[in-house]
C-alpha cells in the first residue's frame, strides 16, 4: 500500500499543469524525484532486515543502529539497490539546486526548457 501510494503521489507531481510556472514545474520535478529516492531507499533497507519486533521502541532504535550500519558504515558486500537510489540521490540534489536557484518568474513555461531567459 505505502509504495503504490508513494509511486502514486510521485506520478501526479510529474503530470504538468496547464497554470503551472516554471519554478513550480521544476520544484515538482525535485519532489517527485525526492519521493522516488525514499522509495528506493525503504526498498533497499528492507529487503534484508524485515523483522517483527515486541514494541515500537524497540523497533526505531534497531531501525536507528541498521540504518547508520548500512548506509554510512561501509559495505562489507555489493548491495544491488544502490545502483538505485545512489543515482537517485545524485539526481534529487541536482533537481532541488535547479528549483531552488532558479530565477522565478510569472511566465508560463511554453516548451522552453532553459533556465535563462
């Protein structure tokens, strides 16, 4: 349910809309691009560590110690999903430093895709 939803949500920032200015347009861009990195990332993080646990504190510190061990720590192996959200990372920060230094404008964007005007 949580990723059709994500993916969902993702979709429907990427759809352009007709009132939409150029600065919007990008920021959805990094949006959804964001939403699709954190996708990636609960992929990538539960593929190996789905457990049930007695209590939900329990739960955030192991999620806490495995989190800090997979992802900052060093990999002892090749893990496959960072061929996925190691790209989608890169590409979120680059859409987030477009959108937020981007000049702003009230023009409409007419199939000019620049960011000089």
């Amino acid at each position: 349910g949580l990723y059709n939803w994500l993916a969902a949500v993702a979709i429907d920032m990427l759809i352009p809309r007709e009132d939409e200015t150029k600065s919007a347009r990008r920021m959805n861009n990094a949006l959804a691009s964001c939403t699709m990195t954190v996708v990636f990332w609960i992929t990538a993080f539960y593929n190996n560590h789905l457990n049930f646990y007695s209590d939900y504190a329990h739960m955030l510190k192991r999620y806490t110690v495995l989190f800090f061990k997979t992802y900052f720590r060093g990999f002892k192996a090749f893990r496959p999903m960072s061929l996925l959200y190691g790209p989608s990372f890169l590409l979120t920060g680059a859409l987030l430093w477009r959108a937020c230094y981007a000049p702003t404008t009230a023009k409409r964007d007419k199939g000019n895709d620049s960011c000089r005007e």
